[in-house]
C-alpha cells in the first residue's frame, strides 16, 4: 500500500503548478459569470434603459473573454506536458479513447472535482458528469469503484 502513497504524492507534487493554474482559471471563470449576471440584472431594470447597448456590450465581452480565455490553452499544455507518460500509458491501455476522454482523464488525475472541470474546460456540470460516466463504461469500472482512483493508478 505505501507504494501507491509514493505514488500519488510524486503525482500530487508533479502537477501543482497545474492545479495552481487551474484554480486560478476557476476563480476567474466564477468572477466573469457572476459579473455577467449583474450586467444581465441591471439590462433589466428601467433606470438603466439609456445605457442598455453599453451593458449589453459589456455582456457580450464578457461571453467571448469565458469562451476564448488564454489561460486555459496556457493550463492545458502545462497539463499535457506534465502528463506526457500518463497519455502514453492510457493510451496504451485503451486505444480507442477520444482525445476529450483523455484530456478529461489528466484532468481527473489532478484530483479536479466535476464542477472545477466543468469550469476549466467552459461546458456544463452535466456535461461533464455524463463524460464521466461514458469514460468509465470505457475503461471497464465498475460502479464501486473510484474512478479518480484508478486514474491516478495508472
């Protein structure tokens, strides 16, 4: 058992810039949706009707900035760089994974909730919960076992 131990702690240590990263976008993420949903709110209320097409701009900025932001693509490589023997590995393994699949993998290796990879990655919770659950009809697990865990024991 200390093995694995050994074996998730270099894991841990080798991937925390890329959870730094992560959670750094995630803040970022949580603060321009929520700024977005004041903007939508004020669109809303009649003492702001003059200024409507600004806010509307604004709000429109906002979208692009969640859709387009650099420090995902930036996270991203990090994450595929720092995982190049686990991509290989998985790969390996099971051939006829997706890209998506595998990305979502690395992602799930750095011990990411759904939510923190939902936001990462800009799709739904749902989303990423149905991603999760095809990924592990893929790889074969059963329902009691953490598929977290037996990502990281690869």
């Amino acid at each position: 058992m200390p093995d694995n131990n050994n074996k998730n702690s270099k894991i841990n240590n080798e991937n925390t810039e890329a959870i730094n990263l992560a959670m750094s976008i995630i803040r970022i993420h949580d603060s321009l949706k929520l700024i977005s949903s004041k903007l939508e709110l004020h669109r809303a209320n009649p003492k702001f009707k003059n200024c409507s097409i600004e806010l509307f701009e604004l709000q429109n900025l906002l979208r692009q900035t969640l859709q387009q932001d650099k420090e995902r693509e930036i996270f991203q490589v990090i994450v595929k760089e720092k995982s190049q023997l686990f991509y290989t590995k998985l790969s390996k393994l099971y051939p006829n994974l997706t890209a998506n699949e595998i990305r979502l993998s690395s992602l799930i290796r750095l011990n990411l909730s759904s939510k923190e990879i939902a936001s990462i990655l800009n799709i739904s919770l749902k989303s990423v919960e149905m991603n999760r659950y095809r990924l592990r009809k893929k790889l074969k697990i059963s329902s009691k076992q953490s598929l977290s865990e037996f990502i990281r024991n690869i």
